[in-house]
C-alpha cells in the first residue's frame, strides 16, 4: 500500500513517486523473450543478408508477409490467451477469396457485394466455431481442425459447380484496389497499414478495456471467470467470429490483390500464425501474453522466413531455421517465465521521522 503525506504548504495530500521499473517487472513482460530473440534474428540477416536485406525491397519482403500473418496472428493470440486454438484459418482465407472472385469477378456484382460475402463467411465459420466449443464442450483443437476440413470440402465442391474451376479471375476498380490491394510506393503492400490499424484495436482491447481482463479470466480459469460473472460463452463466440473476420479480410484482400482466387491459397496460415504467436510469448495453455508479443513474434518469423533468401545459404533450410527458432522461442519464454516467478524485488523501509 502506498503511504501518503501531507504537504504543509499547501495542506493538500501527496502520493509518493512512482517507482523505477525493476528487473522483475521487465522480465515479467510476456514479449520479453520475443524482443530479445527479435533482436538476435535481426542482427543476424543484417550481417548474413548485407544491404540488400536492409534495402527498402528487402524491408518490403518481410514486412508484407508479416502484415498478412499479423492480421491472422492477432486473434488466433487473443484467443490462445483465452486457453483456444483456431486451425480454421487456413480455409477461411481460400473460402473468403473464392467467394468474392465468385460473386463480383465470374457473377460482375459490384465489388461491395463481394467484399460483404467474403467477410460474411468469414464471421458464420468463426460464429459456428465458437458455438461448437461451448456446446459440445470438446477441445478447440478437434473442433476448428473438423472445421478446417468442413470449410475446404464445401470451398471446393462450389467452386467447381459454381465456376468449374479451382481459380477465378477477379478485376476491380480503382477504389478497391488503392484500399485492399495497391502496393505503396511500388513495394510495400496497402495490407501493412491494416495491420497497423488492427494492432491499435486489438492492443486497446487487451490492455486498456475490460474484455481484456475477461480474455485473461477466461484462459486462466473458465469456471472461476464464469462465477464471477463474466459471459464466457458471449467472449468465447466473439473472440472466433474476430479470428474468422480477419481471416476472412486476408483472403479478400489477397484476391484483390492479385487479381484471382485459388482454392489451395492459404493453407501456410494455420500453423505459423500459431508458431508467430508462440514466439511472441503467449502460453498455449491460456492465461498469459500480450500483442505487443504477438506483433514481435509476428516480424521474428517474417524475417526469419523471407531474410534466408538473402543470404548465402540455401533456402531449404528455412524449414529447419524456424522449427529452432520455434523451441528456442518457448524455452526462452519459460526461462523468463520462471526467473519473473522466482524475483522478489527488495524494499527498503524508511524511518519515520
């Protein structure tokens, strides 16, 4: 408890000053490790990578798969924070994709109607996701893998009777394109600005509103959150239905972007949203991390995935680089972990005159 005292001249009560941030609450912050090992990873591509990794093209490179990843990483880490998987990704941004080629590229509606049927799939999968879990009561991980197969099979089968074909071409209009699929500067997608967006509302989320808390409840004890009288199903449901919208928003924009929609588009998303946010230091059993982990981890593995390409060495061993990455990430998560649990900051007590 602080104490307070009171100043004399002014009669009026004074709070100490704050303290100084102390090691232990630096090594408490769940984006502790991801920062250092963001640090490492780019100081390494620096050096290997030379001046073409530290060009504007090669900045470009990495920076427009992490804002596509990022988008996608931000709720999947939200909800892993709330103790849940999401493996549905990985279809909904071919679904999302295929629907808006489908309605405003093969059927010529305007470009709205698209984008509205893209996203609209985007959050019915996330809606029957989160509905599953909490009926069924059966873990995220067989729920949203049962999806990931549901969501492709029906993605397909309309995609030949609809289009008769696994690709459609999609061309749209100025407006479209300069908001969802324009490359600023010739090199730098308009998706990063997205992410920058989606980071601000999601870290105000987290952080500064009271859902945040709920979602920390929630992966920490989803009986204790419920007694105390949080809307675990609610959250639960909203929580999907963000992951499912902005999947969804990837897989429109990628279609915007590059002019047509594939069916096989998307399938990278599931496992390194994940891996992103479990390098940004968020547990996989709930309850603990932070988007400004997310977002690190989210570069760490962008710079890792696309800087191989501008070394030396050869780009098959890309895979083998972020599977070490990967284990080196937890191990230093749970190092920092446990030195945070074991840290007892020392007081000083002051004499009273």
């Amino acid at each position: 408890m602080k104490s307070i005292t009171l100043d004399q001249a002014s009669g009026k009560t004074v709070a100490p000053p704050a303290a100084p941030p102390s090691i232990g609450g630096l090594v408490r912050r769940p984006e502790m490790g991801s920062f250092i090992g963001l640090i490492a990873v780019f100081a390494f591509f620096s050096f290997f990578g030379g001046a073409d990794f530290m060009s504007a093209s090669g900045a470009a490179s990495w920076l427009n798969v992490a804002a596509e990843l990022g988008i996608v990483a931000l709720p999947v880490g939200l909800l892993m924070i709330a103790g849940h998987l999401d493996l549905s990704v990985g279809t909904v941004i071919p679904a999302s994709s295929m629907a808006i080629a489908i309605v405003s590229g093969l059927y010529e509606a305007p470009i709205i109607v698209g984008i509205i049927a893209a996203l609209g799939i985007g959050l019915a999968v996330g809606f029957i996701n989160g509905y599953l879990v909490i009926r069924t009561d059966l873990p995220s991980f067989v729920v949203t893998l049962a999806t990931l197969f549901a969501v492709a099979g029906l993605t397909l089968g309309f995609s030949i009777i609809l289009a008769g074909s696994t690709s459609v071409a999609l061309q749209t209009g100025p407006i479209a394109k300069q908001l969802f699929g324009e490359f600023v500067g010739g090199k730098f997608q308009v998706t990063v600005f997205w992410w920058l967006a989606a980071i601000v509302i999601f870290g105000f989320i987290l952080t500064f509103s009271r859902y945040g808390n709920w979602i920390f409840a929630l992966g920490g004890d989803k009986v204790s959150a419920r007694n105390a009288g949080i809307p675990t199903d609610r959250l639960t449901i909203a929580l999907y239905m963000a992951s499912g919208l902005s999947s969804a928003f990837v897989g429109m924009s990628q279609a915007i972007l590059y002019n047509s929609a594939q069916v096989s588009a998307g399938q990278s998303f599931i496992f390194n949203s994940i891996i992103a946010v479990v390098i940004g230091g968020v547990m996989l059993t709930g309850g603990y991390g932070s988007v400004v982990g997310i977002v690190l981890g989210t570069l760490t593995f962008s710079i890792v995935n696309q800087g191989i390409y501008y070394t030396g060495f050869d780009a098959n061993w890309a895979s083998l680089i972020i599977g070490i990455l990967l284990l080196a990430a937890v191990l230093m998560n749970n190092t920092f972990r446990t030195m945070a649990m074991a840290y007892a900051p020392r007081t000083k007590a002051r004499a009273k005159s």
